[in-house]
C-alpha cells in the first residue's frame, strides 16, 4: 500500500510540477524555437505527464519540423513515455494490480488469455483511438506482459495515429497560422 501512496505522490508533484509552467512549455513549443533535443525531451515528458493534450504537442511538432518530423519525434516521445510508465508500474504498483487482478476472476482470465499474444494485444490497444493509453500501460504491467513484446507492440501501434495527427497537425496549423 505504502508503494501506491508514493507512486501516487511522486507523479501528483511531477505534474503539478508540469502545470505551474504549462503557458511557458507551450509557449516554447509555439515558438519553434527548442533544439531537436529540447523537442524530444518535451515530447517524452509531455506524454508522461499530460498538462497540455499531447495531441496539440503533435500537431505544433509537425508545424515545426514538417509532417514526418513531428509524427517521429511524437512517437518517439510516447513510445518512451509508455515505456517508462510501464516499468513505473511493474515495479511500485505489481502487487496492487495482481491482487485487482486476484479478486476478479474475469479480468484474471482475460490478463491469461492476454498472455498467449501480448504483442497483438498492445499493437491492437494502441491502435484504437479513444482507448486511454495510460491504462492499457497499467493493464500490460498488471498483467505481466514481458517487456519484449510490449516495447515491440507499443511502437508500432503508435506509429500510425502519430502519422495521421502530425499530418492533420501541420494542415490544420498551416491553413490556421499561415
């Protein structure tokens, strides 16, 4: 229980952290004037802790560094984001989550079934659009997905939402500001 309180507390202050400075991130991002770097680093800590939606992160990464750009450096940030809350959560909130896992016998028997093809499970969850990501990360965690198929199953799910809202992004951002 003492591992949930902190995890909570941890990430609470992080993004309270994230939400003091919220028009300064933004204002960077509008600015263009980050280095590649810069983008990457907000990219990944946007997505971990989401102050600002990290579909506006997108569609300002792809004004800024052109469609394919932006869809890469999004991509990039969310696939390490998911990473890490991943292994965030098999190492403070594992044995909260076997024990939800353990007083429900239907969603025990789904994380089974889950097992037998973990990476299609997480390429087809990050697929779907209104699914919340942070959960399916939880739920992989919970789980017990290996990290191998996880890390392959997030990535390329990723990849083509990333596509098509760096490219909407930059149309919508383009006929908008230019």
């Amino acid at each position: 229980m003492k591992k949930i309180v902190w995890a909570i507390v941890i990430y609470g202050l992080i993004v309270w952290g994230f939400w003091q400075y919220k028009d300064e991130l933004l204002a960077l991002m509008q600015s263009g004037s980050g280095s590649l770097w810069t983008m990457l680093l907000l990219a990944v800590a946007l997505a971990l802790f989401p102050v600002l939606p990290y579909k506006l992160f997108i569609a300002l990464a792809a004004y800024a560094y052109g469609a394919p750009g932006g869809a890469l450096i999004s991509w990039f940030g969310a696939t390490v984001a998911a990473l890490l809350m991943y292994f965030y959560a098999r190492l403070f909130l594992a044995d909260a989550a076997e024990g939800g896992l353990d007083r429900s016998p239907r969603l025990k028997a789904f994380a089974e079934r889950l097992g037998r093809r973990p990476f299609w499970f997480v390429f087809v969850a990050r697929l779907v659009p209104f699914l919340p990501q942070p959960l399916v990360n939880l739920y992989a965690a919970a789980a017990g997905i290996r990290p191998l198929p996880y890390i392959a199953g997030t990535a390329l799910g990723k990849l083509p939402m990333m596509a098509v809202y760096a490219f909407a992004g930059e149309k919508l951002l383009g006929y908008l500001l230019g």
